[in-house]
C-alpha cells in the first residue's frame, strides 16, 4: 500500500464512524493497540516540544524506510500518535517528506481539538517531517 492508499484508508475508516464521540472513542482505541514503547527512547532528548502531554518520539532507517517510534501519557495523544505512525511509519523519508499531511483536515480531527492538542499535533507531524528530511539528507 503506498503511503496515499494509506492516508485514504484512514479518511475512509473515519468516514465509517457517525459521530465525533464515537471516532474520540476509536481514536482512544487505536492508541490503546499502540506497541510498547522501547524503555531506552523514553529520553528528554525525545520529548516533543509543544505538547501539552508527554510525548516522546524516534525513527531510524530499517531497510531504507523510516521506523518511527511513540507513545505519550494521555490516552488520546496515544490515539493521535497511532494514526501518524500509521500514516508515516515504514514509508521512505523521500515518501514521508513530500506528502502533505491533507488526511488529518479530511477525516476533520483539527475542528474537533483543543489548541493545546492541535498544537501538540502539529509539533509531532513537524518531528515526523524532520525525521524524514534528516535521513533523506544523509542518503545523498
């Protein structure tokens, strides 16, 4: 599946749930299916700037696809992470850094945060991209 097959799964699954109680819950169950997070990442050097919850993430390059690693303190920053790792994780930093984040407006999770949550988000769409831009760089 390529990375926009990707984005439109999400838009569609999200489509599927009626009401936005109903997708908050989804959205607490996806980050509630988040892997573990490894121990040794849980570093302040990891933390996300501009969260108003813990969030700590990290990517490396496995097989030249970016691998990205998350969790934070709050069950729906938890969901939140879980739909960017769905949309990013295991996708080239090339993939990753030129495609804009239109899913997030299209399944309308930005009218439905608090500023605080939405800025926590877009601090963590930012690493993401950066993640990728930095491993692209160093591929050159």
């Amino acid at each position: 599946m390529t990375i926009k097959e990707t984005h439109q799964s999400l838009i569609k699954e999200f489509e599927a749930i009626d009401n936005w109680d109903d997708r908050y819950s989804h959205i607490i169950k996806l980050g509630r299916q988040l892997p573990d997070f490894p121990e040794e990442y849980r570093l302040d050097k990891n933390k996300i700037e501009g969260c108003q919850s813990q969030v700590w993430m990290y990517a490396k390059l496995i097989n030249g696809k970016l691998q990205i690693y998350a969790d934070s303190d709050a069950m729906i920053v938890k969901g939140l992470i879980a739909i960017l790792l769905r949309a990013y994780s295991g996708f080239t930093p090339s993939e990753i850094y030129s495609t804009s984040p239109d899913f997030i407006k299209e399944i309308g999770i930005d009218h439905h945060l608090s500023p605080t949550r939405k800025n926590g988000l877009a601090s963590m769409l930012k690493q993401i991209k950066m993640y990728a831009f930095t491993f692209k760089a160093l591929a050159i």
